[in-house]
C-alpha cells in the first residue's frame, strides 16, 4: 500500500516517520517545556492535560506501528529499491 495521491502519501509518510523514531514528540516535548520556562507557567492543569495528551500520542505510536506493520516493510523495501535504482542510474 503505497498512497497515491499527494496528502495521504504525506500522511503516510508522517505516520512512518513517527513510529520509527519518535523524533516529532521529543520535539513537542522540548518545546512545551522551553514555553513553560518562557512564559514561567505554574498551572498544575495545564501541565498535567499536557501529560496525558502526550502520552495518549506515545501510546498511540505503537498502536500504529502494530496495525501498520505489513505495510511500513512494504515501504521500507520500496524506499530501497529507490535507493539502489537512484545509485545505479548515476553509474551510467
């Protein structure tokens, strides 16, 4: 399952991007606590509604990643033929 068309190939590619590392939340977390330091914010609910929304997207991460799974190697493996064609177009 490659997507066509262009959102849910961008789609596609944002969920295989998340699951394998990860880095979009770490992102997130970085800067909600630069803007907690910023803006010296001391609210206990906000704090405590971003936690759990966080985690609700870290545990969500592996709920896609199980029902993904066959499709992502199907994806990994089309982004190494890319590759190994890209390498063997410039040889010529």
């Amino acid at each position: 399952m490659i997507p066509k068309d262009f959102i849910y190939k961008c789609m596609f590619v944002f969920l295989y991007d998340f699951t394998k590392g990860f880095k979009s939340l770490l992102f997130i977390l970085l800067l909600y606590i630069f803007l907690l330091i910023y803006f010296s914010i001391n609210d206990t609910y906000v704090i405590i509604s971003f936690v759990i929304i966080y985690m609700i997207l870290f545990i969500r991460g592996f709920d896609v990643n199980k029902t993904l799974n066959k499709e992502f190697k199907r994806y990994k493996k089309y982004l190494r033929l890319k590759r190994i064609r890209k390498h063997h177009g410039k040889d010529k």
